[in-house]
C-alpha cells in the first residue's frame, strides 16, 4: 500500500479531499502528510440557497496529528476562505480537524485522556511536546463541550460550598449535585451575587426540581437560596456543624490551660488533636490514655461531652422528636457555663429550621469536602493561577463528571 493511501485511510479521508505527499525527515522525526483539495470543487451558500460560495482566498494551514511511529506528525493543507453572498467570510471546515483549532480531533481525544490521567498539564505538554496555551485550549474545548451536552435531568439535593482559592480571603464558591457527586459550576467569591449566579447557571426545571440545598450558616448562601430556589429547603450541613463545636471544645481547653499552667502544671499540654479526633475501637492506648484525660474533672471534659452528645442529633429521621431532642440539649449546654460553647448553641438556636430540615433530607456536603483534595492537588500542580477561568476549568474538568467525548 503506498503512504498516501494509507495516510488517507488513517485520516478517513474522502473526496474533494486527498493525501497529496507524505514526507519523511529523520533528521528533524518529523512526518509531514500533505493534503490536497480537488481542482474545481463548488460549495453550497448557506445564505443563499440559489448561489453558490466563492473562493475569497487561500490559508496555508497546519495541524498537528497523532505520532507515527514516535515521529512527530503534521498534516499540511491550503484551505480555501469561502465569500457567501451576505458578505460574510469564513474557513472551509476541514474534516481531520474544527475550524481555527491547531491539532487533529484524534490528537485533541488524545490529549483528553492523558489530562484525565494526569491532573499536571505541564507533564501533558512534555508528553505530547505541545505548547501549554494549546493543552489548555484543548481542556477548555472539552468542558465546554460537556458543560453543553449536560442533560436537562432533575437535580433533588444541592450543595453550596466555598473553597479558597489563593493566600489570604480569596474564595470561589461551588456548587455541587450531591446525588451524583459532580460539580455543576464554579464562580469566584462568596458574596450573594456569585451564589445567586451559580443557582441561575441551572435551567428552570432544574431549580424547579430542587427538594433541599446543603450548606454552612453562611448568610450569602442562605439569601441566594431562598431567592432562587423559594420552595426548597435550606439544610445546614453536620460537618460545619461539627467544626464549630469542635472549636468551641477548643477554645474552651485553651483557656483552661492557661489558667492551669499559673498554678503549676496542666494535664491539657500537648493535648489538642485528643480532644478532636474519634475512638471508635476504644481499645487502642491512644484510646485509653485519653479516657484517663477525659475522666478528670475539667471544664474541657464537660465541653467535649457536650460535643459527643450532639452527634445522636444526626440519627433523627422526624422532625417532632429532633426538636425535643434539640432542645434537651441546647439547655443543657447553656447551663454548662462554658460561653464558648454557649456561643455555638445561640448560633444553633438562630439557625435551628436548618438544622430541623437534616432530619428530612440527611443530606450534607460530604461530597464537596472530598472534592478538597482533588482541588488541592489541582492548585499544587498548577503552582497558582493566572485567571480564575483556568481554575474554574481545571475543576470541571477533574471533578464535573463531564462527557467530553469528540463526536
């Protein structure tokens, strides 16, 4: 078989087009497939069903295509600029490539599975020796594509989150199907308008379809809910939840500590990820050390016992019942005269519909707190970002869920 029946083959090639040359360099590993157009081809106007288009002029174009053989290979073509009789100009769609794009779609798949596989873009261009504006380009393609071709299904349970972006009060705030665990969008800040940008980046019957949204006390979130979404319930998520009262225990064991270190020593030193970290067997020595440490007459035992007691809150499934519960422990709490945790229970109380609503839904933002990781090693591998859109690319990309696959 000659090369360029190959080449044609390989590419899919059909008539008006043809593989003109192929040429080898060794010297450079460079395969150069040049590809021809027929003599005297006539293209519809789509403006103008009675006329035809004519040819403006002429581009010298070049694509880069998959490697034959480990040697870098290029497809080279003049492709006609086409007048339609509106007056509008635009280039031949070729059938090897989209219009104005730099590489083959076989490339650009490939790309996309090597991105997927590889969350560093600089190591995708070493790999493909490709610049890092065209990666780019081609990730960019791709959620585009997928953000395009998301279906219009119904989403029940939303979550709202934020996530820091760069040093210092830097947030993006994400919002993410709890369901099926994907991020639906990505915008900088947390104010309530970027809240309400990202509820009205759903269509209607989406919002529509929504039972609850998961989210901290945040007032920007709550406001952005209740605008866009009136009949859905605001849920306040447990891990939130969690680490306010894990504060509290915290404050709390730092002032003690304090005080207790004036009048000698204090059993409290070294102490604080005891106070915050679980037990479950019970039987480990870090689990028994700690149980003698419990066991003593502090304020920051009674603090953590309160902690613990709230977590039986969460096993409700009515609401009757988790308001008593609620409430039997918010009283205890504030008579424990630890204003610390006082403070979290005034909170709670402020808030406490949102908390009622868990014990309907039981949901939370479990899966936006595992998307951390996988944004963090986003960020470490990037070594920062020039714009907030490579950010918010990079995260559809790894963590959307996206189908984007080249038709």
């Amino acid at each position: 078989m000659k090369d360029t029946m190959l080449y044609e083959q390989l590419l899919g090639l059909k008539s008006p087009w043809s593989v003109k040359g192929v040429d080898l360099s060794m010297a450079d590993k460079r395969v150069t497939v040049e590809v021809a157009l027929k003599e005297g081809e006539v293209w519809a106007d789509p403006t103008n069903e009675r006329a035809r288009a004519h040819i403006h002029g002429w581009r010298e174009r070049e694509w880069r295509h998959l490697d034959t053989c480990q040697f870098e290979t290029i497809i080279k073509a003049r492709v006609p600029q086409l007048k339609y009789s509106d007056g509008t100009v635009e280039e031949l769609a070729v059938p090897w490539s989209d219009r104005y794009s730099r590489v083959s779609v076989l490339m650009e798949a490939f790309v996309l599975t090597l991105l997927d596989a590889c969350s560093n873009t600089k190591k995708v261009c070493e790999i493909t020796r490709l610049s890092w504006s065209t990666v780019n380009t081609i990730m960019r393609k791709g959620v585009d594509r997928g953000m395009a071709r998301r279906q219009q299904d119904g989403i029940e349970h939303l979550g709202l989150d934020e996530k820091s972006i760069e040093r210092g009060h830097s947030y993006a705030s994400i919002l993410t199907d709890i369901d099926r665990s994907r991020v639906l969008e990505v915008v900088c800040e947390r104010k309530q308008a970027a809240a309400v940008t990202l509820l009205e980046s759903l269509s209607q019957s989406q919002r529509a379809s929504v039972k609850a949204v998961a989210m901290d006390m945040w007032p920007a979130f709550m406001g952005a809910a209740r605008r866009c979404l009136p009949q859905a319930d605001i849920v306040h998520d447990k891990f939130h939840i969690s680490k306010y009262l894990n504060d509290a225990v915290d404050k709390v064991r730092r002032q003690e500590h304090r005080i207790l270190l004036k009048s000698g020593t204090s059993p409290l030193t070294g102490s604080k990820y005891a106070w915050l970290r679980g037990y479950p067997d019970g039987r480990s020595s870090e689990a028994v050390t700690f149980r003698a440490l419990r066991d003593l007459n502090l304020k920051t035992s009674r603090a953590w016992a309160l902690k613990e007691d709230f977590t039986h809150f969460w096993t409700y499934h009515s609401q009757p019942p988790a308001q008593r519960y609620f409430n039997a422990w918010a009283q205890s709490a504030m008579r424990s005269r630890l204003e610390p945790v006082k403070k979290v229970v005034r909170m709670l109380r402020n808030h406490a519909q949102g908390l009622l609503n868990y014990s309907v839904h039981h949901i939370s933002n479990a899966s936006a707190e595992g998307f951390n990781s996988a944004i963090q090693l986003i960020k470490a591998n990037a070594r920062g970002f020039r714009s907030f859109a490579n950010y918010r690319v990079r995260i559809l990309f790894h963590c959307g869920k996206l189908d984007m696959s080249i038709a």
